[in-house]
C-alpha cells in the first residue's frame, strides 16, 4: 500500500465515525460530538469527507442520521424527479437528496467499515 496524505486523519475519521454511528441512537448527543470532530478533523487537514458520510452527519447538530432511529426518512416525488428528505430527530433540520434511480433502498453503502479507504 502506499503511504497517501492524511491517511492517519482517515483512519481516525473513519473511527470516529463508527462510535458515532454506534452510539447514535442511544446518545444522540454524543453522535454529535464525534460527528463533530470528524468535520474538525476533516477541516483542519484539508480533507474532503466521503459523500456518504457527509449524507449521514447532520449539518446542523452533526448527529448520525439513521432512518427510524435518530432520523425520519422521505421519499418525495415531483414530476421529474425524486427527492429524499432525511428530517433530524435530534435538531429538526431537514435536507434533501436527489434520488438516484433504483438506489432508494441501498443509498447508504452496506458496509460503511471501509468507506474512507475509498478516497485513498
Ligand atoms: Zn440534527
């Protein structure tokens, strides 16, 4: 493997993205605060967070939106388009995603473990 900049931060990221994850429907609150750090961690060495996650990491309270658990999911459609609404239960903020076709069920990546190794 080789060495990539800000491969530490990565790891780091995706660690505190599975406590965070973890943790989130139990103590929202504590989602938050790692939610938190990785956007610090991500700000302070210039590194971009993977789409994914930045879906998952409430823009306002920074907890992990989970549908059902610590977030509302909706589907939305318009006549050309469908929008999903993810609403915070935590904060209340509500964002909206185009919907990709056929991905409304499988918008999140099955097995986020990895998922900041992608980028390297
Ligand atoms: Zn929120």
């Amino acid at each position: 493997m080789k060495k990539v900049h800000g491969n530490d931060s990565f790891q780091r990221m995706n660690y505190l993205y599975q406590i965070s994850k973890h943790i989130a429907s139990k103590n929202p609150t504590l989602s938050s605060y790692y939610g938190n750090l990785i956007v610090n961690v991500a700000k302070k060495n210039v590194l971009k967070i993977h789409p994914d996650i930045k879906w998952q990491i409430c823009k306002k309270c920074r907890c992990m939106l989970i549908d059902k658990e610590t977030a509302t999911m909706k589907i939305k459609r318009t006549e050309e388009s469908k929008v999903i609404q993810w609403s915070c239960n935590t904060c209340g903020a509500k964002r909206n995603f185009p919907a990709k076709k056929n991905q409304e069920k499988t918008i999140w990546l099955e097995n986020p473990k990895a998922i900041f190794e992608v980028i390297n």
